[in-house]
C-alpha cells in the first residue's frame, strides 16, 4: 500500500483482513503455530494499526486483539511502503 492509497481510507476504518501462522514468517506473536486473524485499522488521527486474535470475528479483533508492534511482522502479512509505515500507531 502507498501513502496516497491510505489518505483515501475514511478514519477508523478496517482496510486489510487476513490470516497467518502465530510462527515465523507470520505474526509470530508466541510462535504456537496456531493460526492468527488480523485485522488493520486506520485509526481518528490519520494513523493505523494491526491486531490479531485467535478469534476471526472482525469486530472482536478490532476491540479485543492484540496490537502486533514489530514492523518485520507487520510486512509479513500486509504490503505498506516506508510513508505508511511512518504513520503505525505502535
């Protein structure tokens, strides 16, 4: 995803889903193997972050997931180019 791409999401939006391995190569949150939900949300402040959950329910991820913090993991799952990353609510 490129800057301009992202300055068009509408604020507190869920943009990207998915599903990865809790392993490397994945989210590897606690490296179990499980598979992982994700969900990335542009937040009020024209920022984003990424959370997962074992759980596949959107909104529970959204509300309830785990923020992941490591910019390695987060382009294991999601394409962003450097602006994009520059505006991840850690």
């Amino acid at each position: 995803m490129n800057i301009k791409i992202f300055d068009q999401i509408p604020a507190n939006t869920v943009f990207a889903t998915g599903i990865t391995a809790n392993a490397v190569g994945g989210l590897n949150m606690s490296g179990t193997g499980e598979l992982l939900y994700w969900a990335a949300v542009k937040g009020n402040a024209n920022d984003w972050a990424l959370y997962c959950s074992r759980n596949r329910d959107i909104d529970y991820i959204r509300a309830f997931g785990d923020k992941v913090h490591f910019e390695d993991h987060i382009l294991n799952v999601m394409a962003a180019d450097k602006e994009v990353m520059k505006r991840y609510r850690h």
